[in-house]
C-alpha cells in the first residue's frame, strides 16, 4: 500500500520516525495495521522490538511475547509506582537481588537499555495493569524518572476487536487501582501524551453498503432499518456445495472442533496423520496449527501462513480442499484456480532479540522452530483465531456471542454481503460493545493530529534529545545518592571519602550542572528558531564548543576525581554499597562521554540515536577495588599504602577480616600521629596490649621506614605529647635482613635476633627476592619451585590465596610470594 495516497499510513510514520510521542495506531478491521507493522520492522526507522499478548500473535508480527520478554507473572499485576520519585530513593537493586522471575540476562537488559521504540501489537487485548508492569521494568533499567524509562510505544489494535480476557477475581483486586481494564487505563500511560491515530481507509472490503453495517456494528449504533439489511444474509438450514469451501465461525473453541471432527469423520478415505517436529524453545501455545495434525483426501482446509515462494501461491486464511496426499506434498484444489497447489511442510520459528557483538545492533536470534504442513481443519474456527484473517466466504454463528467485539470481528473477516451466511439472527443484545471504549473511541476520532501537531512535537522531540545530550541530572541525582548512603553510615565510610564525595559534588555542580542548565536554556532559545536544527549554522557551533567544554569537565571532575577515591569501608554491606554507586555513576559517564565525543563534529538526529542506543549496551569491566587508589584527602599517602597492604596480608596469613587487625579509624590515626615506638602506638585508639604485643613493632616498624624515606625527625614524628626519645640511628632494615641472611642465618633466627615477626622478614627476603639480591633457589628446593610454578600456570593465576588453595597446607604462603618474586625480577 503506498502511503502517498493513505495519509493517517504517512502521519503514523512520521511520527514514529521524527517524534518521541507514544502512538496508538488503531483502525477497523482490513485498514492495513497489519502490513504498516511489517513495514516498520522491514524499514527500521528507529532500534525497536516488537511484543505481542499472545504466542500466535507474536509469532505473526515476528516478535515475542510480552509475558516472555519483560518476565511477567501470569494474572493481576498490583501497580507499584503510584507516585513520583524521590531524587534520593535508593536505585533499582541489582539483578542478582531481584526474584528468579525478574533476574534479567546481561543480554537483555542492554537491549531494554538501548531501544528507542517500543511496538506493542494487538493492544486492545493487553490489560492496564500490563501496560504498568512493562512500565516497571523499563524503569528499572533505564531512566526511572520517565514513563516506560523514556522509551517511546507504538500500540497497535483496534479497541472494538477482541477485549483483554479478566475474571472477577483479578478485578477485584485490581479495580482500586483502574477505571477499566483496557490499556488506556494504564497509570503510567496516562502520565504521557498519547498521540492516536485512525486509519480510515479499508483494503478488505470494497463494498460500501457491507462497510457501512460493518461501522455501524463496531461503534453499537446499528439501526432497526440497518439490522434488518444484515439479518436478511440468515439463512435457515443452510446447504452449500462442497465446492464453494464456506467455513463457519463460532464463538466456543469446542463448537469449532466438533464441526471439524464431525465432518472430517464423514469422509470415508483413511486419515493421515501428520506429525509436527518442534526443536529448541517454541512453547506449545505458540502452535500455529496441530502438532498432530489428522487429513483426509476431500478434507477441507486453510492455509495458516504466507507462501514464502516467489509464485505467493496461498495466503493466511485461504481456503481450499485436500485432492491428493502424496508421501512429501499435500494437494490442495482452491476455488476458481485450475491448478491444485503442492503443499510441503513449512517453518515457522520463534525468536529472541539479541545484541549482535560486531554491531551492536539488535537482531532476532533463532531459538526454536516448528516445523508442519500449514494446514489445519477449515469447515469451522473461533472467532477469537480468525482475527486478522480474511475468507471469501463465512457463515457465522455468533449466538453465544460472550465478549465486546465479538460480532463485529466475525462479519468483518468476510470480504464481501454476498460472501457472508448468518446461522441465526444477529439479536442487537448481541453486539456488545464497551461504554468506555466507545468513549475513548471517539475521543480518538475527535482528536486526530495534524501536520502542524507533527512539525511542533517533530521541533520539541530535537530540542529534548539536545537537552538530553547536555543533561546532567541523572548523574546528580546519582552523585546525591551516593553521598548520603556515606553519610547515613559515617561510622564506617570516615571524613576522608565523605569530604572527597563533598569537594567532587561541589565542583560539578559549579563546572557541570549549572553551566549545563543555563546551556540548555540557550540551545531552547535556538530550536524555537523557524530553522531545522540539522541546518541552524549558529546552534551546530554552539553543540560542538558545548560538547568540548562538558567532556573536559567530565573528565576531569566525574572520571579522574572518582577515580582517585580510596574506598577502605570496613563495613562488607556499606563498602559494596558505595562501591556500587559509584560503579553507576562511572557507567553513566561512560555513555555520557562517548555521546559528547560524537557530537563534537555536529548534532544529527539519527546519529545521535544511534550512539546514544550503542553507549547504553554494558561492555564495561566489573570495578575493581584496586588498592594502589589513594585519595587526594589522604594524609601521609605513601604509609597509608604500607599499613593497608600490611594489614591485608597479615589478614590474608590469618585468615580474619582486616578489620580485626587494625580498623580504619586507628589506621587513619596512625596516618595522622605518625606513633614511632611502641609506646607511642600504645597511645592509639583501637590499640590495646594484646594488638601491641602481636602487631606492634610491624607497625612501628612501618611508620619508622616511612619517616626516613620522607626526611621526618622521629622526635617531632608522633604528636601526642610523651617523652622524647634519642634518635637511634637507622639502618637500612632490609639490608640488615640481607647480611644476617648471608652469613647463613636462617628466617626465624634473624627474626629473633631483630626482634621482628617471621613475616616480616620473609616481607623483606620478598622483596629482595623481587630486587635480585636474593635467589629463591637458596631458599626452596628445586621441586617446590616447578611444583607452586606448574600450579600458577595451569590455574592461569598469580591470586596467593587461589594458589595457596590450590596448592594445600603442603606450602606456605611465604614460599608461594617467593616464587612470584622471582617471576618479577627484570620484568
């Protein structure tokens, strides 16, 4: 169909294509909704993926289902966003915390992270409450502040079609929250502008008269005059030939199948039975005919898919009967055509979206097929499976009519009067219609967009991605969050990181955020021009200095200033917690970089899209706690890297948290007081007899080292007031170690002798090791070595703790840090 000569067709694109707007796309039946979808995905305007109530829809529209891909619960879903969000409510909690039915793979969360549309297909059979919860997950990975994460919808259906199936069980529970069940209801939808879109124009039918009774069907305002015109097609004890292939529609699945049974069973050839082959994931709901399928020479059939061949020979919902069964090809004579069709098995396969590696862009990945004749039993089928489909001829048996639309659905997939056949009278009780769906429905008529609406929301959708481009609020939000879970626990986290977090979030917001609002007022100013944004020589040049200003900035304050805190949190849960705040916040930025990096050469709307869409997908490594980080506020940062890699071997050697050797508050106060004997460090909180006596002269020791490398007088070193002390004469303590260990002495004696610990010793033979001062082979027999070597390189780890695992209580972890400072000696 050419959208030239359809104009709502060339509207719906356009807005899809040059807007952010949320879309209903609606029309009566034959309107072509069907083929503007398949259009869509074949144009792929925008990174989208397309979402269906049901498997066979699904499947139809080449898309998943809604419950399969979101991972919703069947049944009611209580909203849980009624509200707006606090700039400090705690962020999504990790996918690892999330219940087994929300544990989303990597995969899909950087496709939820990356589309820009939405497309949900058969909309009037999905419930508000759907609608809400596919709102909840799009939050929780994207922007949270947004309705659907600020991911853009496309909804397709038609409202006077099938309703959302709903017992009275399920409303109870969820009418304190909906008007109706019907999507439009949805909380979060009705916090958006909803742009909807009729189209008017009908491809299955030409026939004026048949299009008017259908119309007046759909909206419930059939006349007597107009009911009268339609009940003339009731015809009692209707015969027809075999011939002119009539299939019947009902309202009850059984009805359906015991027509088919009855006649099939009529026909004196033997059956066939037919056996599909289903491989890999395509769930039985999905079927799109029988896995077992049963034929007979003379049965009645319709095709249930597209003919894929270049000759189109058969269609969904073509009707003809079986003339011959051969062992691979079924024969099948159509009405009006002269030759019989070869019919072979065909595929149908189900799929998932998935995030090529080379690209980066989102296909559909292969995850199962069902592979049969597309052909199932065609004397009768349920109004519910004939939507979307069109027969020559139908007659119709909606008596038992139970649900809205019913009625209009099953006379409107006839193509013309002539080729409808009613089993009984169309009662006006019997067309059912929604009082709320007409209400919306005419709304929709009433308020159908214009080419002025299109260019305004066209202009406002490239101001707001420029406004997105140069926003910062998320980050501050995350900034904010981040600080106060520091605060909130100020015990653990100490002055040194809350005062880094301060001196950070001040300077991006004097550098960044506020510089950014009043940027953002400006290029306002600059979209309200006439002039297209793409061709507006002025606002390109201010895009590019302003792309250039924010990446150094945020490079400077969000990447090297976060990048140099020290996170040394005692507290397991507070420490993870910061830890991954800030991981947020680094991904954050990483988008936010790559984003302005691109702009730098100008501001295109689909090039913007396209990276934006790439940068979201998580490629980034997990952070990692590296101890080498020390903080700007850190005083004495050298010595605060000695006790803390002291303090994490002696927790190692033990086999205790690090904390129990020296808790961050004592190690910072060591930092400050600088305690040069014992007695001294005695003076230090957190230090009693018993931690002197393990740990003491290590320390000391450690603080004693470090004031001579940095030039400090040990009698003005510890600022506690105490006595003074001579200044001994100092030695270099590890060549002490390397002259007793020469003349022969072992480890334990020269620890003895010094009075240090033994680790502290073996400390010193490693770096001398390290140094080539010392070779290991004078202190391991040859077989150790190959043995801790051999182990290191088939485990492809230099981890102590893994190695010593791997390794047994047959080694020592001295021996172990032996043999990897040999490695290192020249490297």
């Amino acid at each position: 169909m050419d959208k030239m000569e359809n104009p709502q067709l060339q509207l719906a694109s356009d807005f899809v294509r040059y807007t952010n707007k949320n879309i209903f796309l609606t029309g009566k039946a034959g309107t072509g909704k069907t083929t503007f979808l398949h259009n869509l995905k074949r144009e792929a305007v925008k990174r989208m993926i397309i979402v269906a109530p049901t498997g066979v829809a699904a499947i139809n529209a080449g898309g998943v289902t809604i419950h399969s891909f979101f991972q919703l619960p069947f049944g009611p879903q209580i909203p849980k966003r009624t509200g707006v969000v606090s700039d400090f409510e705690e962020p999504p909690v990790n996918a690892d915390k999330q219940s087994a039915q929300h544990k989303f793979s990597k995969e899909k969360v950087n496709i939820i992270r990356s589309i820009d549309l939405l497309v949900i297909d058969e909309i009037s059979m999905v419930r508000a409450d759907m609608l809400d919860a596919i709102d909840e997950v799009l939050r929780r990975y994207r922007d949270r502040y947004k309705p659907f994460g600020g991911v853009q919808l496309l909804m397709i259906g038609d409202l006077q079609q099938l309703a959302p199936i709903v017992k009275d069980s399920e409303w109870d529970l969820l009418r304190a929250y909906y008007d109706t069940v019907f999507f439009f209801s949805s909380l979060a939808l009705r916090q958006t502008e909803l742009v909807s879109i009729e189209l008017k124009h009908i491809y299955r039918q030409s026939d004026e008269r048949f299009i008017r009774i259908l119309n007046q069907v759909r909206e419930n305002r059939i006349d007597t005059e107009t009911l009268a015109e339609l009940n003339k097609r009731y015809i009692p004890n209707f015969e027809y030939d075999e011939s002119e292939r009539y299939i019947t529609l009902t309202t009850h699945n059984n009805q359906a199948q015991s027509i088919n049974s009855k006649k099939l069973d009529a026909i004196k050839e033997a059956p066939v039975r037919f056996t599909a082959t289903v491989s890999g994931d395509f769930p039985e709901y999905s079927y799109p005919t029988d896995k077992e399928l049963t034929l007979k020479q003379g049965a009645q059939v319709m095709f249930v898919k597209n003919d894929s061949s270049r000759e189109k020979l058969y269609y969904n919902g073509k009707i003809g009967s079986i003339v011959d069964i051969d062992e691979e090809v079924i024969w099948v004579q159509c009405p009006n055509e002269e030759d019989a069709i070869a019919v072979q098995r065909a595929e149908w396969q189900s799929f998932k979206f998935s995030i090529d590696p080379n690209t980066d862009e989102i296909t559909e990945s292969v995850i199962g097929s069902f592979i049969q004749y597309p052909l199932k039993l065609a004397w009768a089928i349920t109004i519910h499976k004939s939507q979307g489909l069109t027969f020559e001829r139908a007659i119709v048996d909606a008596q038992l009519s139970f649900a809205s639309g019913q009625v209009y659905v099953a006379l409107s997939r006839c193509k013309t009067l002539e080729g409808l056949v009613l089993r009984s009278p169309i009662q006006a009780s019997s067309i059912k219609t929604d009082v709320t769906v007409d209400s919306f429905s005419r709304h929709v008529e009433e308020n159908l967009p214009s080419e002025q609406q299109l260019a305004a929301s066209k202009r406002e959708y490239e101001r707001l991605l420029l406004v997105d481009l140069f926003g910062f609020e998320h980050i501050g939000r995350m900034l904010g969050y981040t600080r106060k879970v520091a605060a909130e626990h100020a015990e653990s986290t100490g002055d040194v990181l809350r005062n880094a977090l301060a001196v950070v979030a001040e300077r991006f917001r004097t550098e960044i955020a506020d510089v950014a609002a009043k940027f953002q007022y400006q290029l306002s100013q600059f979209c309200a021009m006439p002039q297209e944004v793409e061709t507006n020589e002025f606002l390109q040049e201010r895009v590019i200095k302003g792309a250039g200003y924010f990446k150094e900035k945020v490079n400077a304050i969000l990447v090297d200033e976060l990048d140099s805190l020290a996170i040394d949190i005692d507290n397991k849960a507070v420490k993870k917690s910061i830890v991954d705040s800030i991981g947020r916040i680094e991904n954050e930025v990483r988008q936010k970089l790559v984003c302005l990096e691109a702009t730098q050469k100008g501001f295109k709307v689909a090039d913007y899209l396209h990276t934006r869409a790439v940068s979201a997908i998580d490629k980034a490594a997990p952070k990692k706690d590296t101890p080498s980080k020390v903080s700007s506020e850190i005083v004495n940062p050298q010595l605060y890297l000695a006790l803390k890699n002291w303090r994490n071997l002696k927790a190692e050697e033990l086999n205790v948290p690090h904390y129990l050797i020296m808790p961050q508050k004592t190690l910072f106060e060591i930092l400050d007081k600088l305690p040069t004997s014992v007695d001294a460090l005695k003076r230090v909180k957190g230090f009693g007899e018993k931690k002197v006596r393990q740990f003491g002269s290590e320390i000391v020791q450690i603080v004693m080292d470090y004031c001579d490398d940095e030039g400090i007088d040990y009698s003005k070193a510890y600022k506690m007031e105490m006595p003074e002390e001579p200044k001994k004469q100092k030695v270099d303590t590890k060549m002490e170690t390397l002259r007793l260990f020469r003349e022969g002495r072992s480890l334990q004696e020269i620890a003895d002798e010094r009075n240090f610990s033994r680790s502290t010793i073996e400390k010193h033979i490693t770096d001398l090791i390290a140094n080539d001062d010392v070779a290991v082979e004078a202190l391991l027999a040859e077989e150790r070595i190959d043995e801790i070597t051999r182990c290191m390189r088939e485990a492809k780890s230099r981890s102590v703790s893994e190695l010593k695992a791997a390794l047994g209580d047959g080694y020592s972890y001295a021996e172990i840090r032996f043999v990897l400072a040999s490695l290192n000696v020249g490297s």
